[in-house]
C-alpha cells in the first residue's frame, strides 16, 4: 500500500479533479433513478385512470366468463299460467337431451280437469260492391270483406299438469316455485317471494340479500347461487341457470345413439355389441359420431388447427427463401454498393413496418377470406424482419475464413458459398425455426379477421358469447401445438448450433 502525503494529494487533486470531486449524477444517480420511475408509474396510473378502471370493473361478470370456460348450464324454464298450472320447458339444443328428468329438479304434478276456450275460425269474407261514381281527388273505394262473428268453443280436457317444482341449486341452495309465491334458500338466508300475475309484479316479503337483486320495486328478482347458477323471477316465468363442472357432450351429442352412455358401454357396443346401423360398423358410427358432433365441430376445428400449422410453415418457409439473397444483397461488407445496400434494408423496414394484422386485412381485401390471405401476410412480414436480421448477421461475421477461400484464387461466388454461408447458416436456421413457432400463434391472431385457420373458428365462438367452452377447448388445441412446436424447435436449433458450454 502507498501512502500520500497531503502535498501528493492536493496535486493529484488539482491534475485529477474529477477523481476526488464527483459530479451530482455521480453522487446521487441511484435516488435520481428511482424517484423518476416512482413518478413514471404514478403518472401512468393517473393517465390511464387505472385505480377507476379497476374500482368499477365488474369482477363478479368475469368471474362467469372464466366460470364458462369449464362448465356448461342446463336453462329449464318454469312457465306459470293464469289458472296456477305451471309446465317446464328446456331449450330446444339443451345438452340435457331428449325427455329430461333431471335428479336435481323434483315435480310435484297433479291431474286436473281444464277448460279451454279456442276461438272457431271466422266464416268466409264476402266482398262488397264498389259504388260507380269515380273522383280524381277521392281514392278508389278499396275491397272490404265483412265476417261474420263465429262463437269461440269450449274444451274441456283432462291434463296432468306441474304444482309446485323444487329446485337443488346445490348444498344448501334451494328454489321452490309455486303458483303464487318463490322461496329462494341459501345456507341460512330465506327469501319469499309473492308472484302477483294479475299486476303482473314480484314482491318480496322484507329486504333481499346480497345475492339477490331486484333493479324496481315490483320487477324481477334475479339470484345469485355462485358457481352452482342462477334464477330469474318473473310474475308468470321463472329462468332457471344451473351450472355443471366439465364440457357437455363433448363426444357424443343429444341426436347419438352413444349418448349418455357410459364409456364401458359404449366400448362394449363397438368391441362385441350388435351393429346398430346394418352395414356400418359401432366403431365407425362411433367416430362419425364424434367428428361431426354439432356442439363441438371436432372435424372442422382439427382441419382450421391442420391450415393454421400449414400457413405458418409455408409463410414462414417463403419468407427464409426471400430474405436469404435478399440479406447478401443487404450487407455491406457482401455486396459493397451503397445505394443497392441501402435500397433493400428500406425495403425490409417498409415490409415490417406494416404489422402483421394490417397485411392481413389487406391481402382479405384482395384474396378474399381463406388461408391465402395469411400466407401472403406472415410472407411479407417475416420477409422484412428475417431479412434484416440475416444482413446484420452477415455483417458482423469472421472475415478471417472468407479471406482465406478468397487467398487461394476462389471465385466470388465460391468465396460467400465456403467463407460465409458456414459461419451464418446455424444462425439463419435457428431465426427461421423461430419465427416459424411465433408464427403459429401469430397465424391465430390473423384469422381472426379473415385469415383462415383457427383464429376465424375461435372468433366465431366468442362472439356468440355464450360458447367459451368452444373458446376453452380452441385455446387449449392451440397451446398444445406451441408448446410441440417450441419442443421442436428448441431440438433443432441445438442440433445446429451446438450444445451449450455453461
């Protein structure tokens, strides 16, 4: 260790000052760093009114939407008539099948004697005579009929009819719709509603919980028995939601004869049953069954997922084919002429530029929909990325191996085939296998406006609002097939490169 005297330090001081001496920056640049980003965020969360946005976001509706994605509901309705009988009708798709008798809703009916009015059918029109006299500022006389009033007949009919239906929402969670009144249970809460069909109103005796909502005094009653679904009360209907956990005829749909079955069964009737159709064997009823299933469309989703896969790789596969000359021509320690260097590379930034989607958008304007569109798309867009990346590659390459082909007399283009596309073609290779898996999930996003693919079919089922598990069941296809190709191409471009040395 050398020691300074005070002189030694006052002249290294005055030839040194910046050593001994340092500047604000110097001295504070850490609290200077982090005050700004702290002003930075509090700026962005006042900018974009991030503590409004979350405040009045409707959790509970998002909630269901993540709720629908695993799960499908069964919407019996109650409808109550103006003598008190009430008859349960299900959707016309319901997934709970032909003649439903669920477990979960109990009926209570009677036999009772009706009398129904039907009107009779009005007796034949008879045209009156038109008058002779004709006026230019009066209109034409038009044909008028005159029926004659027929008396309605009376019915009497003996029905069996509903008088009271009892609803298990869940563990503790009920619903019983009578006649007149609704008594909704939730663990210890008790609401009782009185249905008044004449003012067509809603009443409920005392105030109503959280889980149960009526917007005006007399209208609908809507509750909320979370994941398990919901009610509406109505004065002379009650809608009915209840939720189950799972995906609904996901093989087999209500129209099958394998429906409802269970898979014991149903390998039973393919491996030794009787044949069901003469001349079609159970195992290819079976599987015509399940690819063409109206709920779930499997054999169109798989073809989509097929064209979404084959615009990628094709898209992909021009634009690497492109960009390769293209890159030579790009970089300047290849092809030394400025102006040609410089006229690719702004033709590579116009290329990528222009995003992806709007490419998309365009070439739909000009193919019309349907997978051409989202070739010619992901083709000008990796064009222009891949090929900039490939000329920045090539110009910071070893000039070592190319001089030495070039020192034993090669010709130029003998010179790039041995001196250069050695040290670049790992590298080339791995971008292309890259940008091929980004691709496949880039190619979903472009369907989605008419690209063809995946995207289109999953665009579809979001906006009905009502299918997410189609959305769920899309969304999962597709994370399979990235996370194959991202396997994939994570296997190959170590096989071109090279292991790794850590």
């Amino acid at each position: 260790m050398i020691l300074l005297n005070a002189a030694e330090m006052d002249a290294l001081a005055l030839s040194h000052p910046d050593l001994l001496h340092r500047s604000i920056w110097q001295r504070f640049r850490v609290p200077i760093i982090a005050v700004a980003v702290i002003l930075y965020f509090i700026f962005a969360w006042w900018f974009f009114a991030v503590g409004k946005v979350v405040g009045s976001a409707n959790w509970g509706l998002a909630g269901n939407y993540l709720a629908d994605w695993v799960s499908y509901e069964i919407r019996p309705d109650i409808e109550i008539a103006t003598d008190g009988s009430m008859q349960i009708n299900y959707p016309r798709f319901d997934p709970i099948g032909p003649n439903p008798n669920p477990d979960w809703l109990e009926a209570r009916r009677e036999t009772v004697t009706r009398t129904i009015e039907t009107p009779a059918p009005s007796a034949p029109a008879t045209p009156t005579t038109p008058s002779s006299s004709f006026s230019f500022m009066a209109p034409a006389p038009s044909q008028q009929s005159e029926t004659a009033p027929a008396a309605p007949t009376v019915e009497t009919r003996i029905e069996e009819v509903v008088t009271e239906a009892v609803v298990q929402m869940g563990p503790e969670r009920l619903i019983d719709v009578q006649p007149d009144r609704v008594v909704l249970t939730r663990g210890d809460e008790v609401v009782i509603l009185t249905l008044d069909r004449a003012a067509d109103q809603v009443l409920a005796q005392g105030p109503l919980p959280e889980w149960a909502e009526q917007r005006s005094v007399g209208g609908r009653v809507t509750a909320y028995f979370g994941f398990s679904g919901w009610a509406d009360i109505s004065a002379d209907r009650v809608r009915l939601r209840k939720r189950f956990l799972g995906w609904e005829n996901f093989f087999f749909d209500t129209n099958s004869v394998f429906f409802d079955k269970s898979a014991g069964e149903v390998l039973s009737l393919i491996v030794s049953g009787n044949r069901i159709v003469p001349g079609q064997s159970n195992l290819s009823l079976a599987w015509n069954d399940i690819l063409y299933n109206p709920s779930w469309q499997h054999l169109d989703v798989w073809t989509k997922l097929l064209q979404t896969i084959v615009m990628a790789f094709i898209g992909t596969l021009f634009a690497m084919i492109v960009a390769f000359p293209l890159s030579f021509i790009a970089a300047r320690n290849i092809f030394q002429n400025r102006p040609a260097n410089q006229l690719t590379k702004r033709f590579f930034d116009f290329l990528r530029s222009v995003d992806m989607l709007i490419w998309a958008l365009f070439f739909t304007r000009a193919f019309g929909p349907g997978p051409l569109a989202g070739i010619s798309a992901i083709f000008f867009t990796d064009t222009g990325t891949l090929g900039k990346l490939y000329a920045e590659a090539l110009e910071n390459i070893d000039d070592k191996q190319r001089e030495g082909v070039r020192s034993v007399g090669a010709p130029p283009a003998t010179v790039q085939r041995y001196g250069v596309v050695p040290q670049v073609m790992p590298v080339f290779a791995s971008q292309a296998l890259y940008f091929w898996e980004s691709n496949t999930r880039s190619a979903t996003i472009i369907g989605a406006v008419g690209a063809g693919g995946i995207g289109l079919k999953l665009w579809e089922a979001m906006r009905t609002n009502s299918d997410w598990e189609n959305v769920a069941y899309m969304v999962l296809l597709i994370l399979i097939v990235v996370f194959l190709f991202d396997g994939i191409s994570n296997y190959l471009r170590s096989k071109l490169i090279g292991p790794r040395n850590h």
